[in-house]
C-alpha cells in the first residue's frame, strides 16, 4: 500500500504502542455472547497482526458482564501466544485470586472520576471503589504482575457533567500511590476536546504523575478521538487505547458510542511516520471477519474504505 503519505510532524514520538481493547471493551457491549471459540480466534488474529498487548477479558462476576462469563475459558485458549502481552480487568480480590490462578502477569483495575459513575458502575462512592483495590494492586505486584489503572469519566460525566480537573487528577494519584504501572485515562462519553486534553496531561505532570505512566483512551461520540489522540501524542504520551473495527462502548453509559478503532488510528500514525508494528491490511481483514461473526459493519472508516477496495 503506498497511502496515506508519510509526512512527519515535528515533536512526536517514533512509536506508539497500541493497547489493543476490541477483546474485552470491544465485545463487553454485545448484546449476544460471543462464543469463547470466536473471541480467542479473534485475539490471536489481532497478535498475528502485529498488535502486542491485546486486552484478553474480565474476571468480573457473570451477573455483571455476561458477555465475558467464559474468561476462565478463553484465557488458557490464548496464553501461548509469544510476545503478546494480554492484560485482564479485575474488579476486586476475588477476580485477582482467578486472573493469577491461571497465569496472568497483567492485570487492569478499573476506577471512576466522578462519584455518579463509580455508584453506577461499581455500586460504591468513588472513595469506596478505590479502598477495593487497596490491596488488589500491592498483591498483584507481589505476584510479579504489571497493573494498569483506568479511570473512567476524565472529561465528561453524562450525570455530573463537566468533571473538574483537580478531582481526576486525585483519582489518578490515588492509582499511583497504590503501585500502578499505568494510567489509562478514559473519555467514556467521547465528549473531550484537545486543548482540555493538553490541560489535563499538564495538570497530572504538575502534579507529579509522569507522562510515561500515562495512556490514553477515547471514544469517537462527537468525532474527536483522533484530535484528542494527536494533541496527547504532542505532549509526549506513547501509550493509545484504541479497539479493532471500533468496536464497543460502555455498557453503564448510554451516551457512550464506540472506541477509537484501531484501523484508523494506525491510517493517522502511518501517515506522520510513526511505528506502531502493526500490519494495517491484515488488521482489516480480522475486523471485517470479526464484523461478518457480529452481523453488520464495521464502524471503522478506514476498515470500510480499505474493505470496499478490495471488493
């Protein structure tokens, strides 16, 4: 393929890695269960296409998340894979106690800015939610495992609104001072602009959160990921969450719409020059197979335009 056109841009990273969330985040948010035989086919297409941390699963309670009721199932079907890392969401001791019984070395916490998401989400106020992983985070290092903490709800609440920016950043620095690896900041409702992005990413340094800790993760509600993406690869961030096909959304936030599909990010990041590893037709065709299993098109437009050419 000789487009897009590779045209750097002064001050951006040489690389990005993607953590890829289509697994997980992606298929959390299907009204159908996807069998478990689809989902660790679909992981190791998104491995074979370069993508080296794929997000694997939940160990949350079923009742909570149906969709992802077979993670004691799908884990052991894709932990082979060499030179893949495969984080898993736990919400507390007992899904720790399941990830590590079954090998797991990278493991995602999953917190809330704001008090009306972490009562909605996790059924607690946003301190109670953060007691939990207290001692989920110190133990999970112990094990030897690497954790990542997300906050949801960085830019935006659909009940609170604007959320404030000295109120996510005391959630982040909570997740740090626990023994977080790395934040993951989330744009759950898709609502963030690039200059609040550039104003949240100078607060946390400010506060003396490190950008190297720092990922990124948005959704496209108002068609703003890609913006958002770019003005935190300008302040330095190297770490972007995005979804194969643009799969997903949020299952207690019904504003939410998909991730940033992973297939688009990689068309910008091609085109100003940056290394992501990932092999964009091969990733093309595992999202347009995975569509072909859900039974409708993909949302991504780089997987709809590149798809349509090959017809």
């Amino acid at each position: 393929m000789t487009l897009p056109m590779t045209v750097p841009a002064p001050g951006l990273p040489a690389r990005v890695r993607i953590h890829e969330v289509g697994a997980r985040d992606g298929l959390q948010n299907e009204k159908s269960t996807v069998p478990t035989e689809v989902k660790a086919e679909f992981i190791r297409r998104l491995a074979a296409a370069g993508l080296t941390t794929i997000e694997a699963t939940s160990f949350v309670h079923p009742k909570w998340v149906p969709q992802l009721a077979d993670a004691e199932q799908l884990f052991p079907l894709v932990s082979d894979l060499q030179g893949v890392e495969l984080p898993v969401l736990v919400p507390n001791d007992r899904g720790l106690d399941r990830a590590l019984a079954l090998g797991a070395r990278r493991i995602a916490v999953f917190a809330s800015a704001t008090e009306s998401f972490a009562k909605a989400n996790l059924n607690r106020t946003l301190d109670e939610s953060l007691a939990v992983f207290e001692p989920v985070v110190p133990r999970a290092k112990d094990e030897g495992a690497q954790v990542r903490g997300y906050v949801s709800m960085c830019f935006g609440d659909p009940w609170e609104g604007a959320v404030p920016l000295p109120q996510v950043v005391r959630v982040c620095k909570a997740l740090v001072a626990m023994g977080c690896d790395e934040l993951s900041l989330g744009d759950t409702i898709g609502v963030a602009t690039p200059g609040h992005v550039r104003a949240l990413l100078s607060e946390l340094n400010e506060e003396g959160v490190p950008t190297d800790v720092i990922g990124v993760h948005f959704h496209d509600t108002y068609g703003q990921a890609l913006a958002n993406t770019y003005a935190a690869l300008q302040h330095g961030v190297t770490t972007v969450d995005a979804s194969a096909g643009g799969l997903g959304g949020c299952p207690y936030a019904k504003s939410a719409t998909g991730n940033l599909a992973t297939e688009d990010l990689v068309w910008m990041l091609r085109g100003l020059g940056i290394d992501t590893g990932v092999d964009l037709g091969h990733l093309v065709a595992t999202s347009a197979w995975m569509a072909g299993h859900l039974g409708r098109p993909s949302p991504s437009r780089t997987v709809r335009a590149l798809s349509h050419k090959e017809q």
